[in-house]
C-alpha cells in the first residue's frame, strides 16, 4: 500500500478510511452534549424551583425543617459538582458504581455524568435568571391569588429562561467541547474517535486536525441556530393597534356566540 | 363566594402591627371600612402606609393582629386565593406580566383563580379594558405601552377579578405629570360606580374630591380618620395640619 506523503494525503486517507467512524463519534458526541444539556435543564429548574420556595410563617415545622434539609443537600450538589473537574467526575462515578457491582452502559453513564454535572452549573444559571425577574411581578400574580407555583410557571420561569438562553446555549456549546473528557471511560465519541484513528498510522497531527474542524462546525452551527431561536422567542417587535384608521385589518371585535378565541 | 346578605362593614382591621426586625413601622392600627366607602390614606414618607397595605393583602405576614373580609377572618376563614381575588391591588410600578400581552394580563388571573373558561375571562378582560379605555392595545406587550397605560391596564386586570375592594398604592406616582389625569379619570369612573376602594396617595385633589373619608397616617398610627370636608378644613391632630400645610402650599 502506498502512504501518503502530503498533509492533505493524509488527512484523505484518514477520511476515507475512517469517515464512517467519525461521523459516529460526531452523533455520540451530539447525543451526548443535548441530552446533557436538556436534562441538565430540568436538574437545574427543579434545583432552582425548590430553593425558592418561600416559607411562611404559619407553615408547620416539618415543612420548615424538610426544606431546610433539602436546601442543604442541594447547595452540597451544586458545590461539589461545580468544584470538581467532569473528567474526575467521571472516572468516580462509572468506576464507584462498577465497584458497587451496577455495570451502566458506557453511552448511559456518558449522559448521566454530563446531566449532573450541567444540573449542578443551571442550577446557579436558572436562579440568577428567577432573580433577574422583578419582584413586583409575582407580587402581582399572588396578589391576584395565583399560588407560588402558578406564579412561577406563568410568570417568573418564562422570563427567566429567555434572559439566560445565552447562558444555556453556552452550557451546550461547552458539553459539546467538554463531553471529549468522557474519552476515559471509553464512550465513542469524538475525541475517542479520533485517538482511535490516529492510532493506527501514528498520525496524531492529521487526525486530530479532522477532529478539530468537526467540533468547530459543531459549535458554529449551533451558536448561530440559538441566536435564531433567541430571536424567535423576542417575538414581533410591533403590535396592531385595534380599531386604527391606517390599518384595514385591525377592527375591536368582541368575541361573540361561536368565535374563536383570541390569542 | 361573596357574601350578599353580609351588612356589616366590609374590611376590618383590628391591632395590626408589623415590625421589620426591631423596627416597628406599624403601631397597632385599627379602622373599618364600609362597602362603597372610597378611603384615601395619606401621610409622610415612611409613615407605613404601603405596609399597610401590603399587610392587608399579605403581601407581608402582619406581626399581630386580624383582618376581617366581610367578617370573616381573612387569614383562617379564606382560602388565600379567594381572598386575593375579592381584595385586589393595583401598585406605583404596575407589575404587568412582561411575557403576556395586555388581554393575557387580565384573563391569566381569571383562568387560573377563577377557573373561568377563556372566553368567558376575555369577554369579561375586554369589558373591563375597555372601561380604562385600553382595548385598542389588547395584543400589545407592556414593554410597548407607555406609564399612564401601563397602570390603566393594571386596574383593568384587578377589576377583571371582580373584587370586592381594591387597594391602590400610590398609582400615579411613577407617571410623567401628563399621564397622572388619565389614571385619576378611571379610578373616579370606579369610585363613581361604587367600588369599594383604599387609595394611598399624594394627589391631594383626589383625596379631597373623590373619597368618602380620609385617614392621616403618622409613624405607623392612624392619627385622624374623618370625612375630607373635616380633614382639609378643620384638621385636629398637629401633625396632619402641618402635613397638609406643606402639601398644599405646593
Ligand atoms: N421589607 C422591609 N424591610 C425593612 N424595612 C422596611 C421594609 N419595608 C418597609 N420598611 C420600612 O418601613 C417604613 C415604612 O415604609 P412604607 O413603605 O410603608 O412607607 P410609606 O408610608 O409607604 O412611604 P412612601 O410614602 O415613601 O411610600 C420605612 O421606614 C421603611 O424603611
Ligand atoms: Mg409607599
């Protein structure tokens, strides 16, 4: 067989041969990344949810001292999570639970990891996002009688979501980045998929050249595909002004017997 | 829900007090109010006014004392949402949901307390928007509208509830002075139209013309409680006439 002797001779061979394999490794790693990420979300709502809930005074001390306990163990996650490197959380929690006897498949406890981990990082995010929502508007919604949870479902979380979808598109960008560390508990994904292939020629500079631009496409895509659904979210800027002489379309119409409701 | 046949007043407050930390900013206060009555509460900065009313709708946890809702115990005898729905609050920086749109202002609460259907929340929201003269805007969000229309569909939001009292904390005093007119106009239409309401204002105009009473607040105590004819004129207590005389002279 004849090597190649270029740069780029290389880098055709090693797609040629292996460009099945990597483009795998690049599903596993999207895999991977999502899931983290969304479940990571709803880790991270539920942490932030629970920690605001607001104790009144004629709540009966079980409920004070439950949520006291809770509070606890919660800040306990978030700190040990954020305060350890993913690629130690990794090796701890695939080789603790397989010295417990629970064989988890690689990809499973890939997603595992990266959820907690991301959990432990929105947790923080979401709770910066709940505080970035005046106070005066669930005022409001309990002023009408909304309850907290109401409250915080129509009113609070949608608002706080929107201010950090920077934040949480950042969490994915950087899972997509940072699931490479899961490589040490053997799951195929990028990163591993490509030692593999470099591997077998020692081409470690070629191969990791490929690797690299694939992350890079990955992460460009979908920074610029958040940026579109952040728009999206904004909504229209303008609004029609109902019974205006300049617009013909827009007339007061009260809803009557057998209308359709208004949006 | 509402009790028709009740005839005794509609809202009382008996020993209220309420201290943050050792700061005690209201000192046992007390007063009724009948149905229909319309209650201007005016007083110096820091006089406790709004935790007054935030206490009378627990916004804050009074430190001791009752409210009675139509001689019922507000905090025991209620559920807490239908207390909330009788008694409304209309606030100085209007407090609209940023994420809805004005109609979905006023059927949210509707739907969601009321359990009303949501048609029937937006046939009653687009009554009540129209009453403060918003419906052209019902598809708008509150960041597109300006003060005075911000806190008219405020008002229309707490009407849309149906309460029985609405409590108004200084609702025209975040408004550019242009805004102020069209604001006072719709809570004069609803004093008019026999609402039962609380107003803590500044607008002195207001609490002359307009309310049934008016009570002086002066370091967290009631220190005068009488028809405005009484107060404006003939005023008892030193410390409201040197309020009113700084006020007025303005
Ligand atoms: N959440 C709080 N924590 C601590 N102190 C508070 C709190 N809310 C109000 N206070 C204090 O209570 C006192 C009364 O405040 P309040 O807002 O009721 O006055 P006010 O009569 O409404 O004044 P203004 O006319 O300026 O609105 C003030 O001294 C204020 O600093
Ligand atoms: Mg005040």
């Amino acid at each position: 067989m004849n090597l190649p002797k270029t740069f780029f001779g290389w880098v055709g061979l090693l797609i040629e041969q292996y460009g099945t394999m990597f483009l795998r490794g690049t599903g596993y790693t999207l895999i991977i990344a999502l899931s983290g990420t969304v479940i990571g979300f709803v880790i991270g709502l539920l942490v932030a949810i629970l920690k605001t809930i607001p104790v009144v005074p004629k709540d009966g001390w079980l409920k004070k001292i439950g949520l006291k306990v809770l509070n606890v163990i919660l800040n306990v996650y978030v700190e040990v999570f954020r305060g350890t490197p993913m690629i130690v959380q990794s090796m701890v929690i695939y080789y603790g639970s397989m010295s417990m006897g629970i064989r988890m498949p690689v990809l499973f406890a890939a997603i595992l990891i990266v959820s907690i981990n991301t959990g432990a990082y929105m947790a923080e995010i979401i709770r910066g996002g709940i505080i970035s929502v005046d106070k005066g508007q669930k005022e409001a919604a309990t002023a009408i009688g909304m309850t907290h949870w109401q409250s915080m479902v129509r009113v609070v979380l949608p608002q706080a979501v929107r201010n950090i979808m920077p934040s949480i598109g950042n969490e994915f960008v950087v899972n997509i980045k940072d699931s490479s560390v899961l490589n040490v508990i053997s799951v195929n994904e990028l990163y591993f998929t490509g030692k593999s292939a470099a591997g077998t020629y020692y081409r470690y500079f070629e191969a990791f050249f490929i690797i690299a631009c694939i992350y890079l496409v990955l992460t460009f895509t979908i920074t610029r595909l958040l940026r579109l659904l952040e728009k999206k979210m904004d909504g229209s800027a303008n609004y029609t002004i109902y019974g205006s002489q300049s617009d013909s379309k827009a007339s007061i119409k009260l809803p009557r017997e057998g209308d359709v409701p208004l949006d | 829900m509402t009790d028709n046949r009740f005839t005794g007043p509609i809202l009382q407050v008996e020993h209220l007090k309420k201290s943050f930390g050792a700061h005690e900013v209201l000192k046992d206060i007390s007063f009724s109010v009948e149905k229909g009555d319309v209650v201007s509460i005016i007083g110096s900065s820091g006089s406790g006014k709004s935790t007054l009313l935030r206490c009378i709708n627990f916004l804050e946890q009074p430190t001791d004392g009752q409210i009675f809702f139509q001689g019922k115990n507000a905090e025991h005898d209620w559920p807490r949402g239908q207390y909330h729905a009788n008694v409304g609050m209309v606030f100085q920086s209007f407090n609209l949901f940023n994420n809805m749109t004005v109609l979905q202002n006023c059927t949210e609460g509707q739907i969601r307390v009321l359990k009303r259907s949501k048609k029937e929340a937006e046939e009653k929201a687009l009554m009540y928007l129209e009453k403060v003269g918003m419906t052209p805007y019902i598809k708008a969000r509150p960041a597109q509208l300006s003060g005075g229309q911000k806190q008219r569909v405020a008002i229309a939001r707490a009407l849309a509830m149906d309460p029985e009292v609405l409590l108004f904390d200084e609702p025209t005093s975040a408004l550019d002075p242009e805004m102020v007119g069209e604001v006072l106009g719709v809570m004069r239409d609803l004093a008019d139209s026999g609402l039962t309401m609380l107003v803590v204002t500044h607008e002195m105009a207001f609490a002359r013309d307009v309310s049934s009473r008016v009570i002086f607040m002066d370091a967290g105590v009631i220190t005068e409680d009488a028809p405005p004819a009484e107060i404006f004129t003939n005023p008892k207590h030193p410390r409201t006439r040197e309020f009113l005389s700084r006020v007025l002279e303005k």
